[in-house]
C-alpha cells in the first residue's frame, strides 16, 4: 500500500481526483499515523471521525464540478481555533472543557473548501511562548534530534509548536498555525517545514482566541511553498465579523507561482547581522542570497535602523494588548471556575490564579501594569511611537527593494528546558521574526539546510503589505534551490 | 523605573490575579528585569512621531441597524462553569 502521509497537499488532491486512492484512504492513514504518534503530545485531543466524515463527503462529491480545493485532505488544527462542540483550549487550564458552539471563520472556510480536520494542536498557552513548554498540556517533543547521539529531547519552536512537530513528523499533512510574533515562522523554521503568515487582515481573527489583536495572524504551516499557497487561499478572505478583515479579493496564490525573480531587488538589513547568531545560520543566509541571485534578483543591502528595539516595543505592545483580551476569562461565562471561600472578586482571583500558567501571568501583570494610570504614556503610548518608526523603516526599505530576506531564527531547536528559566533569552528567540508582526507585513519561513547538529534553519522572505504572492514565489526559488529534503529519523 | 512589591501586589489585585507572598517576591525581581530591558525605548527619538494605530490603513466599517443573531441563550450558557434558571450563577454579593 502507498505511504500516503508521505505525499504533499498537492499530490494528495491530484492523486484524490484522479480515482488513483480514495479520500477515506488518505483520512484512514492519518488517522492510524496520529494514534501512533503520541510520544510527541503533538495533539491534544483527536478527532478521527471528523477526518473519515470529509473524507466519506469528499469521496462521495468526486467527479462533481464543486469539488472543493481542499476536498480529500485532513488537516491538524492548532488548539487556538475555535471548532465547533470540539475542546478549544489555547493551551490553558483556564478553558479546560470548553466546547464552542461556535466555528472560527478560518476553520469553517477550510471545511467548506472540503478539508477534515484529524485533531486539535498542542501550543504554548494562549499562544504566550516561543518553545511550546508553557502548554497546560505539556510541551510537545520535536520529532528532530540532533545527531550527537544524546537524544535530548528539543523543542518545536512556539507557540505552533504541536503544528509544526505534527506537518514534520508526518501525522498532519499541514496544519493551521497562528503568528503574533513569529508563531508560524520560528516553529517552521525548528523542524524544516513552511510556515506563512499573510498580510495583517487576509485572514480573519474572527473565533481566534484572542492574544494580541493588533499583531494576530492566522497562516498555514505545510511542507511545500505551493501547499502553503493552496491552504492560504483557502484560509484567506473578507470577514465582516472580524473589524479589521480587508475587504479585497482573494489572489490566485498558487496559479501565481512563479520561481522566476527577474526584475526582483532583495533586501539584506545589514542590522539583522547581530552578535552571537551561529556561523551556520550566517553561512545559510548567505546562500540564501546567491540562490536568490541565481533565481534572477538582485541584492541589495538595506538599512531598518529600527531593529534593536523591535523585541523591547513587542514585549509592551502584545502583554499590553493580551491584559485586556484576557480579562474576559473570569470563571463566569466558560472554562473552569476555582472555588473560593470569598465573593465574587475572590473568585475571580482565585480562577485566574488557578487557571492561567507562569509565563501567562507574567504577561498579563506586565501588560497591565504598561496599561496602568501613570505609566501609560511611558510605556504604551511610547511603543506605539517606536512602532509607528518600524512601519516606516519598512516602507523606505522597500522603495530600494521588493522582498527582503533575512534568517527565521537566531537559533536551531533548542533543548527543553534550555531557556524557560530566563523569559528575556525566550524572547530573543524572536529577534528576526517580530519587526515583520509589529508592520503587519506578510512574512514566510522555508527551510534552507541543515546545521552541523542535523537540525533545519530556515530562511525568511518579507514583503511588501499584500504581496503573498512575492513572498511565495522567493520562498519557492529558495525551495527549489535547497534541495531540502531532509526528515526526522523516526524514534517516537 | 523599578517596580516595588507593593506596587506588584496592586498591579496583581487590577490584573484580578491572586497571588501568595513566596509568588509575589518572585515575581518582583522578574518584572524589573523585564521592565529594564523594555526600557531601552527611552534611547529612541519620538517627538513628532504619532503613536501607530492602524498597522495595515483600513477604515472601520459601518454595518446596517439590523438584528442580525440572537435567540441562542442556551448556546451561551453552555459552557458557563455555573448556570441556573437561564442566567450566568456567580457567587452571591448583595446579602
């Protein structure tokens, strides 16, 4: 029998259509794999009838004009999507049991184009991490080890730690993922997949659990630049119940896949060269530039001054943001209610005590204490100023050039444990992924080679407000040239 | 600026977090680091430079005067830790 877990979106549809195997196939395999796979607490809850009943429904539809781009293909879901009647934890303890009767916008546009959904995906905690260890659910384990033959157990990136370890190890074919500050990109980056995050407002936050509203993004993680387009185009679209949804037409993504970048001007910020970044991870980035080169851009250095303070402007903007967003769990309306001996005020505390992780707390007593009365201005107000200058280091970069590539992340996978005594060197993590969030700009990872440890680095393409098709297409000349075909050697 | 353990504990009691004495002399330290390092910003020139409100320019739109849902009060409090007789039960605070 076929490995069909082994085959990309692409070859799934194409293999579905053609009568070549059935869809029920494809949901049985995934199904079976995902059960197999627990040892990486990839998944926190499965759904296999959901996967076999698209499937039965995909299988019944073929041959009929209307099938749907996505019909015949099961994907895994991260736990910050709201799924109707199925657990929709962000991660917490706090929403422990909470069933939506809701759908989110993204999730219910994948199931009208035809996809099954095979589970819910492990994350840090309200999306609130950068290695997947704040978890109520614990970490997730990345199917990648380091060939020093230590086995120590390595992170997936975060907070879509679950998607990126479940589209690696092979018991998703791809999976939705969010981006608040490197999200989708760094995890992507951890275990040699492709992660994309549009355009702040191409795909709508609406049922979203909600962490920092000015920077949330939905995007797909997958293991090719074209599923990545496939998923996006399907994900993507106007939302009148999302506010700050773009009310503009959805491109044609993948018929716009071109490898082609004559013409192109890639940007190289000079200020992403920063001390302590492994030779490995320089070396990639430069071959990243030639490849380029060869795909017929030009690079060109640039200058986004604004860099350094990137992290320190994140790190008030998004806790200030998630303090007000998580004020509504309060133990009255869902998720799980502590007792306490007190009145209502005690309650409260005593729930968002019990209920919410360190790393949570953290963030929420440093987002309202920026938020505060006297504090305000000097810290809010004054991140909101920084970030309005890194909008506009972006926008004269891009008069010199039309794309900029950079490195995913300052690191390969870390061990677990590594860095979760010393929250600011997590943060760091983020360094290359966060001015793209703070610009709203549409940013992507794919995977570039391997470090002398075995371990994948990524690449980051960043481009212009509203040109995916750009940041697809430099992503895809960058596949094409990699050659990355490495896989985690199966352990789990 | 560095925050004191008295204004930790006042920020804790905004943020409606509870939180033992062992937490809050743990936590003091750990925000002042945090803290330290966002302050860096101050380095930044700003005057003149307006505070970012729309990171992508779009218009807030206007929707019709129109009751467009409604009618799912047992949807709403389906998921409520506590309800009773069709409301949200919170414990009581009029004696």
């Amino acid at each position: 029998m076929t490995d069909l877990t082994a085959k990309t979106i692409a070859e799934l549809r194409e293999g579905f259509r053609s009568g070549e195997f059935t869809a029920r196939e494809v949901a049985e395999q995934y199904n079976t794999a995902v059960a197999s796979a627990r040892a990486l607490n990839a998944y926190t809850i499965e759904t296999p009838d959901d996967a076999l009943a698209a499937a039965d429904a995909a299988d019944k539809a073929r041959g009929n004009d209307e099938l749907g781009s996505l019909a015949g293909i099961p994907l895994g879901i991260k736990d910050l999507f709201a799924t109707r009647d199925v657990d929709t934890t962000a991660g917490s303890r706090i929403l422990a049991g909470f069933k939506p009767r809701y759908e989110s916008t993204v999730t219910a546009n994948l199931r009208k184009a035809g996809a099954g959904m095979l589970g819910k995906l492990n994350m840090d905690e309200f999306a609130m991490g950068s290695s997947n260890e704040t978890s109520a659910y614990g970490p997730v384990i990345s199917p990648w080890r380091r060939k020093d033959g230590g086995n120590a157990a390595l992170a997936p990136g975060g907070s879509s730690g679950g998607s990126s370890a479940a589209v690696a190890a092979g018991i998703a074919p791809a999976a939705t993922g969010t981006d608040t500050g490197g999200s989708i990109r760094q995890p992507a980056a951890f275990t040699g997949i492709c992660g994309i995050k549009p355009t702040y407002g191409r795909c709508s936050r609406w049922g979203i659990v909600s962490f920092a509203s000015s920077l949330d993004q939905a995007g797909p993680m997958a293991r090719t630049v074209r599923d990545c387009a496939i998923l996006l185009e399907a994900m993507a679209g106007f939302d009148p119940k999302d506010s700050t949804s773009l009310d503009l037409p959805v491109p044609n993504w993948e018929a716009g896949l071109s490898s082609d970048l004559r013409g192109k001007r890639v940007g190289i910020p000079k200020e992403y060269r920063i001390d302590g970044v492994p030779a490995d991870i320089n070396a990639l980035w430069d071959k990243g530039i030639e490849w380029l080169r060869d795909a017929g851009a030009e690079p060109v250095e640039i200058s986004l001054p604004h860099t350094k303070y990137a992290l320190p402007t994140y790190y008030i903007i998004a806790p200030a943001e998630a303090s007000s967003n998580l004020a509504r769990y309060d133990g009255v309306r869902y998720g799980a209610r502590a007792e306490s001996s007190g009145g209502l005020d005690e309650m409260y505390a005593a729930t968002r005590a019990a209920g919410f992780g360190a790393e949570v707390r953290r963030r929420i007593m440093i987002g309202t204490y920026v938020l505060s009365a006297g504090f305000y201005d000097a810290y809010f107000t004054k991140a909101q100023r920084v970030r309005t200058l890194i909008k506009q280091d972006f926008e004269k970069a891009f008069e010199q050039c039309d794309l900029i590539l950079t490195p995913t992340a300052p690191s390969a996978a870390f061990g677990l444990g590594d860095k979760s005594a010393d929250p600011i060197a997590m943060y760091l993590n983020d360094v290359f992924a966060v001015p793209a969030s703070l610009a709203g700009l549409p940013a992507m990872s794919v995977p570039g080679g391997l470090d002398e440890m075995g371990l994948p680095l990524g690449l980051h393409i960043i481009g212009r407000e509203l040109d995916e098709q750009g940041v697809l297409n430099a992503g895809l000349a960058i596949e094409e040239r990699a050659g990355f075909t490495a896989k985690p050697k199966r352990w789990w | 600026m560095s925050v004191t353990n008295e204004q930790v504990r006042h920020i804790a009691k905004l943020a409606r977090i509870a939180m033992s004495d062992e937490e809050l002399e743990r936590l003091v330290p750990e925000l002042n680091n945090i803290l330290g390092w966002v302050e860096q910003l101050g380095e930044v020139n700003t005057d003149g430079v307006e505070p970012l409100t729309a990171v992508i320019a779009n218009k807030l739109r206007l929707r019709d005067d129109k009751v467009t849902d409604g009618n799912c009060r047992d949807d709403i409090l389906a998921n409520a830790p506590v309800a009773e007789h069709g409301f949200f039960a919170v414990p009581k605070v009029i004696e």
